[in-house]
C-alpha cells in the first residue's frame, strides 16, 4: 500500500495534533508535531533572553538548536540540544512566544527544510499552520481543522487545569483569539487552508470521530 504524506493544518486548539498522532498510530505512519518544533526554538529564546528583534541573536541560535523527536508509544517526546523538553514547551508564555517567532522568516526556513527532509519519503502526518501551503504542497492528502473559539478556548482551559496550571477561561479565549489573529494576518506562511484541503468543523467531534473522519478520507488517497 501507497504511503503517503498527510498534511493536518488549523488554529490551535482544533483537535490537530491529537487526531494527528492518533491517526499516525491507526496506519502506522510517523507523526511529526511541528508546532512542537517552533515551541521549542520559542523556550530556547526565552531561555537565553533573546529578543525577536535581534536577528543576529536568532540566527545564532538556530546554527546551535538542535531539534530531536522520540518515537513513543505513550507519544512523541521532543529534545532541545539533547534535553527533554516536552512539558517546558506546553507551557501558556511559550505557546504564546511560539506564535510570534514562527513568523520569523529565518526560524521558518530553518523549520521547514527540517519538516521536509524528516518527511520526504512519506508514511508521515505532519500538523501545523502551513503544512499543505508551504511546507508540503504536494502532500496527496491535506485537511484543515476547525472550530469555535469558545470551543477551543474550553479544551485549552480543561488541558491547562488538568495540568495544575491555573488561568481564568476568558484569559485562555482572549489569547486564543489573539493567536489566530496573528497566525492568519502575518505576511509569512499565514494560516489559511490549501485550496484542496478538506475543511473539517470539529466543534461538536470527539477526538475518535475526527480520526476517524480524517481515516475514511485517506482511504480514498491511497486506494
């Protein structure tokens, strides 16, 4: 059977990355989080007090930021320069600092030319905001996932309380909006579906009816 690469864009908080790595498990395909990637050059500026401004700054870093992903069962386990930084990266300032360095035109063609070569002989799902755009054009399947903001705004809200992190509902929706709003006006890669995505509304799915939705559709790519 064909093994193709599937690519899963959407705003944050539509469902992508869990129906991503769900999916990836169900075909036995390799799940690339890149918003995982660009989350970790996020906490590596944040750690050296990099401002974004500072180009020379940024362009050293990432000449020094080595990036790894850990294959797991329980799921992928990302490594900054060797060090295990999966939880660091999940934490609200850098999901927030993340979406403004992404749209740094050096970070993202340091991160797309790692996503293309981890994924250039398919049998991968990658997640992210341009993947069917920018990173892979000629992906044979291409999704975009969506939701309400209050919707997304409440699964962030409950994933942040079951982590003992405290933030008020209408902290996580202002931020969520502000985020898209970033994402979809910024000049670089904006967040917008391919124009042969598959739109898919996950407000009222559970996760298992998203993969599940996403899994007839690949079918159809590579029967």
């Amino acid at each position: 059977m064909k093994r193709i690469i599937i690519a899963i864009d959407g705003p944050a908080s539509s469902g992508k990355s869990t129906t991503a790595m769900l999916l990836a498990k169900k075909m036995s395909y390799v799940y690339i989080d890149t918003g995982a990637m660009y989350r970790t050059c996020a906490l590596k500026a944040y750690r050296e007090g990099i401002l974004l401004s500072d180009t020379a700054a940024i362009d050293r870093m990432l000449e020094q930021l080595s990036i790894g992903i850990e294959y797991r069962e329980s799921g992928n386990r990302i490594l900054m320069n060797g060090e295990d930084v999966s939880d660091a990266i999940r934490e609200e300032h850098i999901s927030r600092l993340a979406s403004d360095i992404s749209a740094l035109g050096a970070v993202r063609k340091k991160m797309v030319e790692l996503q293309r070569e981890m994924g250039k002989k398919g049998g991968v799902i990658l997640d992210g905001r341009d993947i069917g755009t920018v990173v892979f054009p000629q992906a044979e399947a291409k999704f975009f996932l969506l939701a309400s903001p209050e919707e997304r705004a409440t699964r962030r809200w409950k994933e942040l309380q079951a982590k003992g992190l405290k933030s008020s509902f209408d902290e996580v929706l202002k931020d969520m909006i502000l985020r898209d709003k970033n994402d979809s006006t910024r000049a670089l890669a904006p967040l917008i579906p391919a124009s042969d995505a598959i739109i898919i509304d996950t407000t009222s799915l559970s996760i298992g009816e998203q993969v599940e939705v996403l899994y007839r559709h690949v079918l159809k790519c590579i029967e």
